[in-house]
C-alpha cells in the first residue's frame, strides 16, 4: 500500500467489525474517540478493493484522530 508502513499500520489498531461486505469479507474498524468529543467523523478507504491510495489515505487520518494527538500540546509526526 502507498505510504503506510507497517508501523502505521498496525498503530491503526484495526479489528474486524460485527458488519460483513455482500461478498462476506470482513469489514475492519476503529473508533478513535476521546472522552471529551464533540465531534465524530467517519472515514472510509478502499471500498472497491482496487483503491490502495484511499486505503492509505484512511490509515492516516485514523492517525490523527489518535486521542493522544488531540491533547493540548501534542504533536506527532502528522500534526
């Protein structure tokens, strides 16, 4: 996949989800929420299959949406 490394990848902490695609393939989630959200938002990649730049695309912003970025004076390698 372009531009997500391992490490990335396995920081997204993914597992698979209760919902199935019409193929029965697992869809895998994450919920990145920190206690004190106002907000949600939900992001989707590779829904085609065929798309590995979504698919990257969704492994960072679940990147940023990591609660301990979101603290007051975090900083990571994306913010």
């Amino acid at each position: 996949m372009p531009n997500v490394s391992r490490q990335l990848c396995e920081s997204a902490q993914l597992r698979p989800g209760t919902a199935r695609s019409v193929k029965g393939q697992v869809i895998w989630v994450r919920d990145a929420k920190p206690d004190n959200a106002s907000l949600r938002v939900l992001v989707v990649g590779a829904i085609h299959g065929d798309e590995p730049a979504s698919a990257a695309l969704a492994f960072h912003w679940i990147r940023l949406a990591d609660p301990p970025l979101l603290k007051p004076g975090a900083a990571g390698p994306y913010v």
